[in-house]
C-alpha cells in the first residue's frame, strides 16, 4: 500500500539484536519519519519493540561523522577521502614493509552485513597478508559457536523461534529476552500464557521468571554445575531417549561417570539453589514431549562459558529434545549479525562457515579466488590483539564498527594498546572513545543506508536495502572496504554487496544457495544448497560430525575467574536494558533517552541496608581493576551479595571494572563475574542529557 | 471441508473462519476490529456477511465455516449494515479520520461520505508526554485493537478500556500514560490503531 505521508519505503531488517525483525522504514525529506513492523517478517511476525521502530533518529544525528578525520599536531582535521586513502596506503604499507604484515591487525563489526565483514576479512587475509582478523562475536557468543561446533557440529541454533510456540516446556538460562530480545522475549511470554512450562535460570529473577512454573537462581559463574545437576537428575530418574543416545550420540558412557558427583544436593553446595528445585527444573524439562533450552551471555561470558554450553547440549543430547519442532536449542545471538559475522570468516582461524585457515584444500580455493598467496597461520584473537599492542608486536589497528574503549573488558589495557599502535584506523559511524585514538577515522554508514544481508539467531539470511544515503560524504562501508582495498593493490573486483554474496557463495558450499534474490523477503536459513531448500531444522539427518554422532562432553564445574573476599565481598553482574542497546552509540541519540538517561547499579535490600545505600544515592564500585561512580537503586529482583549493572552510557565505564579472565577456549571476556566493593559517595548521578534543542519529534 | 464463496468454491480445514475462507477464495469483505496478529473479537461488524440459511447477516471474522456453506459477500443486508456502522462510527468524531488510515479506507471503499447524523463528537484529548507515542483520545472508537496488541502481541497489559456508552476510550496506566505505565514502548497499539488515536509523534499532523 502507498502512503501520502511518505516520499518512499523500503523493506529492511533490523540492526539492533539478533531476533532479525523485518522493518519497513518510512522516509521523508531525506529522513526516517516512521518504522512499521513488516508483517510477513519470518522472526516478528508483524511485531518489533522500541529499538527498531523508535530509535531511529541516531541516523540524522547533527554528530554523525559526515567527513574523513585525520590526526594532525594533537589534534583532528577534517580532511577529503584522498588524503585518508594516502594516509592509510603509506601507513600501512610503511608498517608491513617494516614490521610484516602480522604487525596488522583487523576488526569487523557484528554490527556490519555479511558482504561487509566479508570484505574485511578479504582486506586483511588478501590485501595485507596476515589473518589478524576478528569480530566482536568473540566478546559475546564465540564459546556457543564453539561448544556447538563440538557437540553437534555447526555453529548456529538447531531450530528457529518458532519452536518457542511448539514447545512445550523451556529453559531460559543467562538470558534476559523481554529487555534484550524484546521480540523473541514477547513471544516466550505468550507461549507461557498458552501454557509453556518456563523455568528461568539467572542470577536475576528476570521479568520472565514472574511468567514461568520454577526460577532459579545459581550464584555467577555456577551454570555448569546447574547444567550437571539437571543431567544427574534426568540420567538417575530415567528422563533419557535410550534409543537416541545409542543411535546418535558417542561418549555418554564417560558422561555419567562424571554426574555421578553432581547429585542435587551437591549442586545445591556450589550454586545456592536448592536441591528440590534441581530435581523439580529437570523433571519439566525432561517430562515434556517438546522442550527448548534458550541462552544469552549469561552462559557464554565466563571463564568456562564454552564448556557450559557443552553442558546445555549434553541435556538436549540425552534427552533426544533435538531435530524436531518444539525441541531445540536457542542461543539468543546479542548483535543483528554476530551470527553473520563470524560464518562470513571474520575470525582469525577460520574462511566463511569455520573452515580452518590451514585446511590446505580450502586455503587453496581462496588462493585461486582471490588471485594472492595467503598464510596458513592463524592470527590474534581480540585480547590478544591488545596483548600484542601494548607489547609493541602489534603495530596497526583498523577498527570497524565496534567500540573497545567502552565495550571491552579490562578497558585500562585496552587503552593502553590503543596508544601503543603506530596507526589506528577507524571507521564508524559517530566519534567513540575508541576514535579518541585513531589517526584516520572514516565516516561509514549505519544499517538503514546500505545494502547487504544479516544473519539472524535463526541462522537466516535476511536482505538489508537502504531507506537513506549516508550523510554528507560518508560512504557505505562496502564502498569504503573495497575502494581501499583497491588503493592499497588488491582489486575485489565487487560492483555491489550482491556480488560479494555470489562470490561468498561460490566458495562455500554450505551457502552456495544464498545470493540477494533467492533470499527475497522471507529469508534462507543456512544450510542452503543451490538448488535445494533452506534449513529450518539441523541434524534432521543426523549430527554434523564424523558418523553423524553428536558428541557429550564429561567436563566437571569449575570455580570462575574471580571470587568475593574481604576487601572485594559482592559479585557484579553486567548486562543490557531494554531502553538501550550496547555502548549506547545509536540509542542515546534518541528519544530513548527521555525513558532512560542514566545508568544505575541493581542492589538487595539487604546489601543497601548494610551499606547504608538508599534508592538514588551515588555509589562507587570497585574492582580489582577499576572504579566507577553510578545511582543505586535497591531491588529484590537481585540476590543479596550481587549487584547488577549495564554498559550504556560512557559516563559510566562499566568495563574499567571487569578484569582480564577469558573463556578457556575462545578467550571470550568473563564480564558476569567481577568481585566489587560498593559504597556510598556524595555525588550528582551522571546522566546523558536529553537531545538538547531538538524536540524527539523532528 | 467445501464452502462456496460468491459462487466459487474453496477447499478449507476445520475451524476456518469465514474471514479466512473469503481471502482463501480471492474474494474480500472490510472488516474493521480485525488484525491478523491477534485472536478474531467480532466487536464491529462491519465484516457481515450473507450466509444461504442463516437468519441474519454473520460476522465473517468470527464465525467458523460449515462443510457447504454458501458465502455471499455481497449480501444487500450486511452491506447495509456495515456500511450503516461505519457512518455511525465516523459521526462521532470530530474530524474525519485521516486518509491513510484504516477507517478512512474502509469508508472510502463503502462510499460512506460525511456522516448524514450531527450531533456531539468527541472532545479533542491529545496526550503527547511519552517520547515516541500521543494519544488523540477523541479519534478512539472503541475497536480494542490497541489493548488487544499490548495483551495478545507484547503482553505489556498496559493499555484499558475505560469509560461507557459515549465515554469509551482507551487508557494507559490508569491515565498515567504511557510513561508511567506498563507500556515498554513497542508501539504495537500505534501499528494497529484504525484510526490514529495511538499514533507516533512524527506522525502527527502538524
């Protein structure tokens, strides 16, 4: 239908989280003026929360970068595009020259397209030589890609959101959808108003455990021992598929050696929660005939937050709750393409679809692809790229979309890596505390001005088209990574970002049905041959490892990195709100902030009482590495001895308190797990002011 | 199961609605209180339609097909009716409805003109204290489509029916607003709004 009230409209999908809603965005004198709900959106269904309809106006923001930057005595100056090309070409080729291309090192955004990140992991592995590549995926949902890849084989959910509604019971463990997903976390609440039998395990009593039969709440960085004491009770009390284990899995033998030691009661030692409560959680999950297990960071962002997600397929695997409506496994993917990111290749180790960079075969069709010799040795992860900066090993930094100097953890080091580089380069949308750094700094374009696709949580491609251009001369970052790419003497060959998706899929058998077309206006959840159908459902054929056998994993809980003690003796825990969206780039350049303009610290009534902290005082928390200053606001949603913040807003670095503790596997950051200290300070709370002179409706 | 709409039959499953058969068969009939997102409520009939042996015009959003039922969309009664309702329901109001708008496109394509009763209309009541939504209280019918998105859709419970007879409105919070309410500002109550009594602040006429 054509509406008087717009010059033109266009079909998107979002770029705030991972639910992939598609949007029909509205424009007017070159602005978004609305943003509706398409109805036949695969993931929404006609439904979207405020982030994706409301918070829009970041995009005209009078501060979006609209010219390149370039460092110059102390200071910046706008500068053409010819002289940042200079500047980045003689830099960088200064660098490898003298240093070798391994002084390099890329980042792309989850926040990006597919065909972006694509190209920037081209631009590093081809046209620099090294595969220091990484993506932000690695600080939020590396361990689910890699526990998933281990025990069931491919990186992604097993099913769809659509399970949710054929399911019926669920477990809801380290996420808060209805703040963090609000789409999926809607639709979770109708469920349970159908019927679907909930238990929400979290250190919160999240708004969702107010609509669920059982809450848990195990102390941070105590999942697996939940998860082992869940498998304890389904194992002793015969809650199995016998025929499922023997037929498709190998290794629950040594499996139930180990749960051996994790009856309730124990698990109750370590965790808190009580006994009775274990065995209630693993009979709703076990009796039911369709049952879903949905996680968020709150599993992956620990020191073992990999092997709990191997725990969480352990109960699916034993279980049999795999391969069929109702029963599937949901990591609730944080970024619109954290998905997308990493399946494109954006990661040190691995081409498109987690192919390892030195797997001879497929280096070797990259090679003749792109025409250049490529190295076989995998490159820095994230901290590891900080590592090597403050080190001096690491010379160069080409930041893509992605804030560390507010969204990294241990953000001391991250700055002091970032003043060790020679050149930084970042490319961005608005100036960051990260730019705060930079020698070049490229104006790139936000999700409503380019073309491209985005990988949802549901594995599926959706189609990204531009409702606006990108401000003054800023330029869509696939015409910023290509261009340079080719000043720099290495020709993508790409006239559009559909292009890069033939190529993508021509090289990777996994996505050779994806191109722009195919994916259309409904979408193609990978795996999709090229002429064949999409996957809504994994491992209808079995498991994609070696015999089709999915693989249990014995591993035993272990403490986490930190711990409370006599000087440090509550427990944060860091997550998201509703109202904002990460660092808060986007969000607090929007209306949002009249709902929400500050950060504050979640803390028990008991805790308060002892501290003598009421609603509204400022307190400082400290950790082990850092201080901040936020409000405190006492509720008992929160467990006496935790206290809870966000990561929002820079008046508030969050990050400077959370220490250098990682995943042991994939060196994903343990933000939900820091010891503080609270107390009260005579402060004014900071606060971001509301957009000053420019009323929320223009 | 065969039903047969406006001489042409469809093959449907057991508990189609009528509504739902008519699409099926490429016919199509206004409705008015009806939004595919949510469960049908039937509460306007302006979807009536004729049905061969039934006494009166049904409301084809909430009754179920019939192995062979006979469906005539363009029954002289129930286009009667409808179109009678919606005139009622324009008369109401203060200022005729918008273009874009659900209501201003059903009347058009029931050739409903100026309503032909003047009486009193509802007062002009704007709320404009939330960020991203304004109410304009006086465009409200009564539909419930707003209070049904926020239970069926988000499941905020922040919008109400209040008031009676030609007091009926919608509330957030009790009157707080929107702000001080349940409301977590998803806008479902704006998208499905016929009306424009919950719209956006960038949408509001200037």
């Amino acid at each position: 239908m054509t509406d008087e009230r717009f010059d033109s409209s266009v079909t998107t999908t979002c770029g705030y989280c991972g639910v992939g809603c598609r949007l029909e965005a509205h424009v007017r004198d070159g602005k978004i003026v609305s943003i509706s709900p398409a109805l036949d959106g695969p993931a929404n269904e006609g439904h979207t929360c405020l982030k994706g309809r409301f918070a829009h106006q970041f995009s005209r923001s009078r501060d979006r970068l609209t010219a390149p930057l370039i460092r110059e005595s102390g200071g910046f100056r706008l500068a053409t595009w010819e002289e940042a090309t200079a500047r980045i070409v003689s830099e960088l080729t200064r660098i490898k020259e003298t240093h070798g291309p391994d002084a390099i090192a890329g980042l792309a955004s989850s926040r990006a397209t597919n065909e972006d990140c694509y190209a920037m992991s081209r631009l590093m592995r081809a046209t620099i030589g090294t595969n220091n590549i990484d993506n932000c995926s690695r600080v939020c949902h590396s361990p689910t890609s890699f526990a998933m890849r281990r025990s069931l084989g491919l990186s992604g959910a097993t099913g769809s959101f659509s399970d949710i509604d054929a399911a019926d019971a669920a477990i809801i463990i380290g996420a808060n959808p209805t703040e963090g997903h609000p789409v999926v976390g809607a639709r979770i609440k109708q469920a349970t108003l159908r019927g679907l039998k909930l238990v929400t395990i979290d250190p919160r009593r999240i708004e969702l455990a107010d609509y669920g039969v059982l809450h848990l709440s195990p102390r941070p960085g105590t999942n697996a021992a939940v998860m082992l004491g869940l498998c304890h009770v389904a194992a002793r009390d015969g809650l199995i598929d016998r025929a499922f284990i023997d037929e498709q899995t190998e290794g629950y033998e040594e499996l139930t050696e180990l749960l051996e030691s994790y009856a309730p009661d124990a698990v109750s030692e370590i965790t808190g929660v009580p006994a009775a409560d274990v065995e209630t959680a693993a009979h709703i999950y076990g009796e039911a005939q369709n049952a879903s297990i949905i996680w968020g960071l709150g599993v992956t962002e620990h020191k073992y937050g990999s092997e709990v997600v191997q725990l969480i397929c352990n109960l699916a695997l034993m279980s049999g709750k795999l391969c069929r409506a109702g029963s599937a496994l949901l990591p609730l993917r944080g970024q619109n393409n954290v998905q997308g990111s990493s399946d494109m290749g954006a990661l040190p180790d691995t081409y498109t679809d987690y192919r390892r960079v030195d797997d001879e075969d497929v280096a070797r069709s990259f090679e003749a692809a792109w025409g250049v010799p490529l190295s076989r040795t995998p490159g820095y992860k994230v901290p590891e790229m900080f590592d090597a900066a403050v080190a001096g090993d690491l010379k160069a930094m080409w930041i893509f979309g992605e804030d560390v100097a507010q969204t990294d953890p241990n953000t001391t080091h991250v700055i002091k890596a970032l003043e060790n580089l020679e050149f930084l380069v970042c490319q961005d949308i608005f100036e960051t505390e990260t730019t705060k750094y930079a020698d070049v700094i490229l104006p790139a374009s936000a999700f409503l001005e380019k073309s491209g696709t985005f990988i949802n949580a549901e594995r599926r491609f959706q189609l990204v088209e531009p409702a606006l251009d990108p401000p003054g001369s800023a330029k869509t970052d696939f015409e910023i990574l290509t261009s340079m790419s080719r000043a720099l003497g290495h020709d993508m060959g790409w006239e559009t970002p559909s292009d890069t998706m033939d190529e993508i899929a021509r090289l990777t058998p996994a996505y050779s049905g994806a191109s722009h077309k195919r994916i259309g206006r409904t979408g193609l959840q990978w795996p999709v041959t090229a002429d064949g159908p999409d996957s809504p459902t994994l491992y209808t054929d079995g498991f994609s490892l070696p015999g089709g056998r999915g693989r249990f994993a014995a591993l035993p809980y272990k403490a986490p990195g930190d711990s409370a003690d006599a000087e440090f003796p509550l427990i944060l825990i860091t997550g998201r709100r509703l109202q904002h969206y990460n660092s808060g780039t986007m969000t607090r350049r929007t209306g949002n902030v009249e709902l929400v303009d500050r950060e504050w610290l979640e803390i028990h009534p008991d805790d308060a009482a002892r501290l003598w902290v009421q609603s509204g005082d400022v307190v400082s928390v400290r950790s082990r590495y850092g201080r901040i200053e936020c409000e405190a606001r006492i509720t008992d949603r929160i467990e006496a001895g935790h206290v809870f913040t966000a990561f929002h807003f820079p008046e508030v670095r969050t990050n400077l308190l959370i220490g250098p503790s990682v995943d042991v596997n994939t060196a994903c950051p343990e933000y939900k797990v820091t010891a503080v200290d609270v107390r009260p300070v005579s402060e004014e709370a900071a606060r971001t002011p509301a957009l000053a002179g420019q009323p929320s409706h223009t | 199961m065969e039903v047969t709409v406006d001489g042409r039959a469809v093959e449907v499953e057991p508990e189609t609605t009528i509504l739902s058969a008519i699409r099926a068969a490429g016919a199509n009939v206004p409705t008015l209180c009806f939004d595919e997102r949510q469960a049908p409520f039937g509460a306007c009939r302006v979807c009536l339609v004729g049905v061969e042996g039934a006494r009166a015009p049904l409301p084809a959003c909430t009754t179920p097909c019939r192995d062979g039922m006979v469906i005539d969309t363009q029954d002289e009664t129930s286009r009667r009716v409808a179109t009678a309702i919606v005139e009622l329901v324009l008369s109401e109001l203060p200022v005729a409805p918008e273009p874009h708008t659900e209501l201003a496109t059903i009347a058009r394509s029931l050739d409903v003109g100026t309503p032909r009763w003047p009486g009193v209309t509802h007062t002009v009541d704007h709320d404009t204290r939330h960020p991203y939504l304004a109410f304009q209280h006086e465009l409200c019918i009564s539909c419930g489509r707003c209070v049904r998105a926020c239970d069926e859709i988000q499941g905020a419970f922040a919008l109400t029916a209040t008031g009676r007879g030609f007091a009926a409105n919608i509330s957030a919070g009790l009157d707080k607003g929107f702000r001080d309410s349940a409301c977590v500002s998803c806008g479902a109550c704006a998208d499905t709004c016929p009306t424009d009594a919950i719209t956006e602040m960038t949408l509001l006429p200037l």
